[in-house]
C-alpha cells in the first residue's frame, strides 16, 4: 500500500476543481521513466493553469505530500517518477512560444517540445543552445531541469549558460519571474530566508579559495551532478542565483512555468568527415586537433560501437579496425560552401599529414550528412533492441578532462570486462570529453544486483577518484548517482546543496530522494522488472520517443505506457490489481489506440505499438464477429449500399429535426449498443460510374471509405473532380467495375480481423495483377489510389511497377500539374497531411499542388494525426478531440483563410469536426484553380 495513497486523497477533497486520478491503470503509466527504475505513484494530476500549479503545490506543502513534476519522462536517471503525486502540465497555456528580438531570444512555456520552439525559430535561422538526441520529445522543463546539453552545444550553448530567465513557483505556491522587477522585490521580502541564506551561501562560498576553485574546476567539462553551484560564483542577486540553481535541479528546488532562451544562428552549411582508426590514442588526438580548429560536434564510437552498425550502412568499410580502435564524425558547420571547402582542405592535409587511420569519408552532400548522422544516432537504439530479453538497457554518461579521455575509455573498457559486460559499447562527444556508454544487465537476482553495485562503486572510484571527472555529464543527477554526490564533490560542496534543498523546500515535498539521497543504496532499489513478452515490445526501453505523435497520450495511454502496463499485468502478484488493469486496458490501451503506426517512426527500436494492438483485438474478437468480418469482407458492394443507405436516412433526418437531435439520438445508441455515432460533417456517400478499363491512361481506385463519403460540399464526387482533372491533362481515365467490390483491408486489419484482413488483401492484390499486360508482363496503365492509407497498405503486397502504382496526389503533382494551366489562385489556404501521407512520405505532392493553386500554403506546426482512424473517431470522438486538440486550436488562430484541405474523408471530417471549418480534399482545390475563368 502507497504510503501517500491517504494523502493524495485529502488533496481531491482540497482541491475537487484539480483532475487527479487514482486509478491503478494511471498510476502504473506514471510509474516509470526512461531509467532502469519503477515507483508506483499514489495518484497521477493533470494540471491545466498556472492558478492550478499555484493551488497544488500550496495544499500538497501544506499536508505533506510530495510532488514529482514530470516532463516528458525521456529522462534516463529516474527523475520523473515519486511516491507521492504525479504532476503533469498538459495544456495551451504552459504550452506557448513566444519569438522575441527578431528571434533572438525564445520564452517557451514549460509543456513546450524542444523541437518545436526550433520548428517556430526556423524562419529566423536561429535554434536554442541545448541540442539532446531526445529534442524531438523532450519538453522546456524538462531541458531545463536536466541542464541539457547534446552534441552540439557543449557547455557553451548548454541551458545554463543561455537561459536568460525562468519563470517558476516554489514549494509553498508562491509564483515569481527572474526578470520581474517587481518579483526580485517580492522575492526578497516574502521569502527572506530563502533570500538571505542563499547570500549567505555566496558569500562563504567566495571565502572559501579550496571550494571556489574546486567549483570552477568541476565545469570546465561537462557535470550535471547536484546543483549547480557555479550560480554562487556567477550571480550576486539572489533571485539570479536561485534561478540558476534551478537549472538541473530536476524539479526538486521549484516548479518551472517558463523559461527564456538566448537563441544560436543556424548555419546553413557543413563539412563533415567520418574517419576509423585502430588505435583509441590516436582518434584522441585528432578530437584535440578539431578542437582547435573549432569543430561543432566531435562525436567517438568505439570499435564495438561500430559493430553494432550494419555494415552497408556507409560507403566505406567500418568493422575492420581494431578491438583497441573506433572512429569519429567530425563536423564543421559554416556560413557559405566555401568555408566549408576551406574547413575540408584544413582537415584533409592534417590527417594525411599527421594521423595514422585505417578509413575516411569527407563530404559536403547534406543526404551523406544526415546518413551518418542517422548511423551515430542509431547505435543507442540499435544495441538496445540487440539485448537478451529480460534484460535493462541501461546507458550513462560520464566525462573526463578531454586531454585524459583516452586513458579513461581504456579504463571503463577495463570496468566492462572484469564485471562481465561483454555487449557495453562506448560512444558519445568526445569534444567535451563526454563518452556514453550502454549495457544490459539483469536484476533477478541478488547476485546480479551486486555485480552492478560493485561495477558502479569502480566506475565512481574510476571516474572521480582517478581523474577527477562527472559521473553525469548531462543526464541529470536523478537516484543513480545520488549516492555518490559527496564523493565526486566532498562533503564541504555537499552540505551546500543540503542547505539549497532546505532553503528552498523547507517540508521536502519537491521530489524527495532524487538528487539528494541518505540511502547509499538507493540506487539498487526500486528497479523495474523486464518480463518477456515474446513480441516486438520486449525490445521497448521505455524512452518515450513515441509519445509525442501518438493521439491518445493525454486521454488514455501512449504506446510506451500500453507496453509498461502490459509489462505490469504480468509481473504483478496482486490478482485485484491484475484484473482491474485487465479490465481497463480494454479501454485505455486497445479500443483508443489509433493504430495508425506513427510510433514507429520515432521509436528508435522501430516499434510499432499499433501492430500490437492489433494483435490484442484479435485475441480477443469472437469467433461470430470474426465470421461476420469475413461476410462483410466478401460483399463489400452490398456493404457499401447498406452504409450509404443508413447515411442517407440519418441526413434526411437531420434536415427534419436538426443535426443535434441526430447526433444525440446516434449518441444514446452508442451507449447502448457500442455503434458509431453519426456527424453533419460527415460528407454524403458518392455516386460511383464503373466503366471498361481497357486502353484507359489511367485507371482510378476509390477506396470504400471514399465510396462512403466522398462527396464535396457541391455534391460533387471525387470521381468526377479527377475525371474533369484527366480529361484537361489530357488523359483517359477509368473506374473498373471490380473496385466496387473491393477494400484494401485496412479496415479490417485495424480491427483485428485477420481473415477478413487476409481475403480482402488478397482479393486487391489480385485485382491489380488482372490488369497486368499478359505479353509484356507489365501494367501499361497507371493505377490511382484516391486514399494515402489504401495506397500504403496495397503497395506492401505488390513487388512491381512501383512506378504506375501511385497515391493520388503523387499523380496529379507529377502526371496532371504539368498539363494543366492555372487560372486562379486562392490566397491563403491551410494543408493537413495525413498519418497515411507521412508514412508514405507523399506529404510533398500535396503541398506542391497547394503552392501552385494559392499565394501562400499554411501547414501548422502541430500537424499530427487526426485519431479519427477509419471509424474510430465515431466509436471513440474522445480520441480524435484528443488527437487535434493543438491542430484545432492553432488552426482557428489563423487570419483570413480561403479554404482548407486534406486527401482522405475520414480525415477532412475529423478536421471539420475538431476546428468548425469545412475541410475538402486537394482535389477540389487543383479544379477550382485550373476552370476556365468566364
């Protein structure tokens, strides 16, 4: 029993505005992070307004009871997980960005992604400091809490060094701005003890000639242990000092509302070189050469690093060095091509010159850039989908003084073979004297779990007593290293922090245990089980990668949460707990998963948790339901006139009584008999004309959802738009009468119908062969898929003529935009791409099309998939409200827009719903444009 669980619920009674659960199903999604541990919190509290964030943490002092602010949880050291109560900034308003100075400074609120306060810098060519491999997840405070760093930015340009100002609240509610004069004021005054101690501190601390110097030395390299103690030695306002305290606080001094950046300019160009050598001495002495030279990023991967890449995955040989060997890739970034040609020419005579390697790649060529760039950050990935199964990935960093790197690498090289390591690869920044290492360990045993003690008791005495460097070097203090503070920093630094810590958070509600930690062991407890499940989710490392594009995290679960739940059904001794998480999971995990796969396209082991959903539908769809499945599959036609049928009774209806009578009524239904609910946005279904395909230019297939609803606002089909579109273009174009009866099995799959999936596939897949010439073996016309979604799924199954198989906006960009002549252009218009478009990378023709046909092509920043998912957006319109939340929002800030589009029904509809704008598909656009203007 959760010692806070009486707590948490004296909060609810507090405070019943606040959304907090308790629901076992929340607390376990809550229960981990990105790190090897697990702590089951006693409820979970989502947190929409500051005034919220002020009422939490004032009653949760007041009482008691613990807090963890949590991020994005991408963290890797357990600091986004506590006993006590999970807080969750999720809303617009922690959420904004706003661009000041011409781009030169950014204030993003706590709940910002890394990545998109750089997507809204880009037009000024500027990006903030800290550059994590995990921007593209990561949140504001979360970089901030860390002192984030990354490849790139080193320790000059890491949060520290340029974060301007922090907005945040402390432990008792009070809310202030370190750029206020007004808060340095208040500051002062109301909290005098806080104030006077921490100039207290400072001035002690600037007596103190061993502890000052021993402060400077600690960050001349990379160090995120404990607090940031140079803030005394850099700031004389108390305000200024605690500010940048909290800075890789992770969360334990106060909670972050925003922070400002001063931002860093883009280059527009790069020379990059990826060099191998047999010898570890030698690759450091070419990191100190590019230093001086003033290389941007100077990234190491040791020999067993580069084993874990596939070997074709760069033009030069790179498994041939030696055990004792690595590489490096070397980057330049500059302002023309020319400076990068003087930057190649530099670096070329002096390894010809000077350093004795085995191989090298120079190149100029942004495609070969970002190849080798994918190959460096794909190794943490690769060798943690490559462990056992049942085993932790666990992956650290430490630093070294960059002239002693060599000798440390060989020394933890040492570490990995006495301990029994024999898959831990090294890799990281070697510019900064930054190595990462990763490993998988079991802990299923008490003999398993001291191999790792002592294994961290010899990396601490390795890294700190021997060279005096960080044993976190940007990840963040968190319960790992907590034990071992006192020893990297003396007990004279150590009683500082504790003196921050109760100056700060006087009750110890802010994150107790992370950081700072009287538990010398506190770092071999608490860790999370890894059960083997048999499927692809035994390869998650729980990263959170995945979070960020999946429409249901903030309603129910995220895909990394769908795994730790699963993981929890099977570890858990609580038969109570098991079946009430079994039960919920139905809900929360399978019926509003999108299974949409856009997981798998940022999950770094390539994970695709809508697969596995898939799966689990199936496990449990009734043998009568999979049977009609497979009846409806084969009388797609009779299915399709039913549906429409139904549709057409509803909109008659609506017309009669209003649309919300309707929707009520298909509402209550819903309730009762789980059926789908009925929308006015819905378009009406399509008059279809099916004709004899031979000798056709092009031969054009509706998908059945556009069948269904594939009308524009005019009454118009979609058919007939393409068919206008063909015969200006100049092409003869045609609907087989075969298509009628036809679906891609999309449907089906997504529900979990495997049979009806297979016989549908099947029956498409034979339908596109019909049409293959019988002489020449090849289709002669082309074939036109109207759905970016159906596209996907046939063209897996058909192994030739790619280059006649083609989405619909691939073949007007490239096949019909070239014939035709535009005759007006709109002036501002607003794009959505598809799930289904970004996975097949087709986002690009619907744009082009768009650029032709409008003076100015919106797509906003928070495009993502829609959650409507086929049909689940009338099953489950909770998810897809979810899903377009931020779209919506950002959409109906837009000024005066002449029309809004996308390439799939399902889609325009969910789009329509979600923002109170009639979304049409891009083939309305592409005829309006090209009409004749009377």
């Amino acid at each position: 029993m959760n010692r806070y669980v009486h707590l948490v619920e004296e909060f609810k009674r507090l405070l019943p505005g606040i959304t907090c659960s308790t629901a076992v199903i929340d607390r376990v999604a809550y229960s981990t992070d990105a790190s090897l541990y697990k702590i089951l919190p006693a409820g979970v509290a989502t947190l929409a307004t500051v005034s919220e964030l002020n009422q939490t943490l004032t009653v949760c002092n007041r009482i008691g009871l613990p807090v963890t602010l949590r991020a994005a949880g991408s963290s890797l050291s357990g600091q986004a997980i506590g006993e006590g109560l999970i807080l969750l900034l999720r809303s617009r308003e922690f959420e904004r960005i706003t661009i000041m100075d011409n781009g030169n400074r950014v204030r993003a609120g706590a709940s910002v992604r890394g990545a998109m306060v750089n997507a809204h810098l880009k037009q000024y060519k500027r990006k903030i400091g800290p550059d994590p491999a995990s921007i593209n997840t990561c949140y504001t405070a979360g970089i901030v809490s860390n002192n984030a760093s990354g490849m790139c930015c080193g320790t000059e340009f890491n949060s520290y060094k340029t974060i301007s100002s922090i907005e945040f609240i402390l432990a008792d509610g009070t809310l202030y701005s370190s750029t206020s004069t007004e808060s340095r004021e208040r500051f002062s005054i109301h909290h005098a003890e806080l104030s006077a101690g921490l100039l207290q501190l400072r001035d002690s601390i600037r007596r103190n000639s061993d502890l000052r110097d021993k402060i400077r030395h600690k960050y001349r390299i990379k160090n995120t242990v404990g607090y940031a103690l140079n803030s005394f030695l850099d700031y004389d306002d108390p305000i200024d000092i605690f500010s940048h305290l909290m800075i890789g606080s992770e969360g334990t001094l106060a909670a972050i509302v925003s922070a400002e950046f001063i931002t860093i300019p883009v280059k527009e160009y790069a020379y990059t070189c990826f060099i191998t050598f047999d010898s570890i001495d030698v690759a450091c002495a070419m990191v100190e050469y590019c230093v001086v030279c003033g290389a941007d990023a100077v990234e190491m991967m040791d020999a067993k690093a580069l084993q874990s890449i596939d070997k074709t995955a760069l033009p030069i040989p790179i498994h041939d060095v030696s055990l004792n060997g690595g590489a490096l890739l070397i980057e330049f970034q500059v302002d023309t091509m020319e400076m990068a040609a003087e930057q190649e020419h530099m670096l070329r005579t002096a390894i010809e010159s000077g350093f004795e390697y085995r191989n090298v790649l120079h190149t100029t060529d942004t495609s070969l850039r970002n190849v080798l760039w994918t190959v460096r950050k794909g190794i943490l990935p690769r060798v943690g989908a490559a462990r056992p199964a049942g085993t932790t990935f666990i992956n650290e960093d430490i630093a070294f003084p960059r002239q002693q790197l060599a000798d440390g690498i060989r020394d933890v090289q040492k570490l990995f073979l006495h301990y029994g390591y024999s898959d831990a690869v090294i890799y990281g920044h070697a510019k900064d004297g930054n190595i990462h290492f990763a490993l998988s360990q079991r802990f299923d045993s008490q003999k398993e779990i001291e191999r790792y003690a002592a294994f961290m008791d010899a990396l601490a005495q390795c890294v700190v007593g021997t060279y005096n460097g960080s044993l976190k070097a940007e990840h963040g203090t968190g319960r790992n290293v907590a034990p071992f503070i006192e020893m990297e920093w003396g007990r004279e630094a150590a009683d500082v922090m504790r003196q921050v810590k109760q100056l700060a958070d006087p009750q110890g509600i802010l994150n107790p245990g992370v950081i700072l930690n009287d538990d010398k062991h506190i770092h071999l407890k608490n860790i999370k089980p890894i059960p083997i499940v048999l499927d692809e989710s035994d390869r998650c490392i729980e990263c959170g990668f995945c979070e960020h594009v999946c429409p249901s995290h903030g309603l129910t679960l995220s895909p990394r949460q769908r795994i730790v739940v699963q993981r929890e059904i099977l570890t858990t001794d609580n038969k109570n707990i098991r079946d009430e998480l079994q039960t919920d999971f139905e809900y929360y995990g399978i019926d509003t998963c999108a299974v949409d796969g856009m997981c798998s396209m940022v999950c770094p082991v390539g994970i695709n948790t809508g697969t596995l959903m898939k799966q689990r539908r199936t496990d449990i769809v009734s043998p009568l339901s999979a049977s009609i499945a497979t009846g409806v599959a084969r009388s797609m036609n009779m299915t399709r006139t039913l549906i429409a049928a139904a549709s057409s009774v509803a909109t008659k209806t609506a017309s009669l009584v209003g649309s919300e009578t309707v929707v009520s009524i298909s509402s209550f239904v819903k309730s009762v008999a789980n059926t789908p609910i009925w929308l006015p946005d819905i378009p009406r279904p399509a008059s279809i004309q099916y004709d004899d395909v031979r000798n056709a230019d092009v031969i054009f297939m509706p998908s059945c959802t556009t069948r269904l609803m594939g009308t524009t606002r005019e009454g118009r089909s979609y058919q007939e738009l393409f068919a206008v579109l063909c015969m200006r273009a100049g092409f003869s174009v045609r609907t087989p009468s075969l298509a009628a009866s036809l679906c891609c099995g999309n449907v089906f799959s997504s529900k979990g119908y495997t049979d009806a999936h297979a016989y549908s596939s099947q029956q498409f897949v034979n339908a596109i062969e019909s049409f293959r010439d019988a002489k020449s073996n090849s289709i002669q016309s082309f074939i036109v898929f109207d759905s970016p979604s159906c596209f996907n799924e046939v063209r897996q199954s058909i192994a030739s003529d790619e280059s006649k198989i083609l989405e619909l906006t691939q073949f007007l960009a490239e096949h019909l935009l070239p014939r035709l002549t535009i005759n007006y252009r709109k002036k501002a218009v607003v794009l959505h791409h598809t799930c289904a478009a970004q996975k097949t990378s087709t986002t690009t023709w619907m744009e082009k099309i768009a650029q032709v046909c409008a003076e100015s092509v919106i797509v906003p920043l928070t495009t993502a998939c829609c959650g409507f998912a086929g049909d689940r957006g009338l099953l489950n319109p909770e998810l897809t409200a979810n899903a377009t939340e931020r779209e919506a929002d950002d959409v109906k800030s837009f000024g005066s827009i002449d029309g809004y589009y996308s390439n799939n029904p399902p889609c325009q509809t969910a789009m329509s719903v979600s923002t109170g704008k009639r979304y049409e598909h891009i083939l309305t656009l592409l005829e309006e444009s090209t009409r004749m203007q009377i």
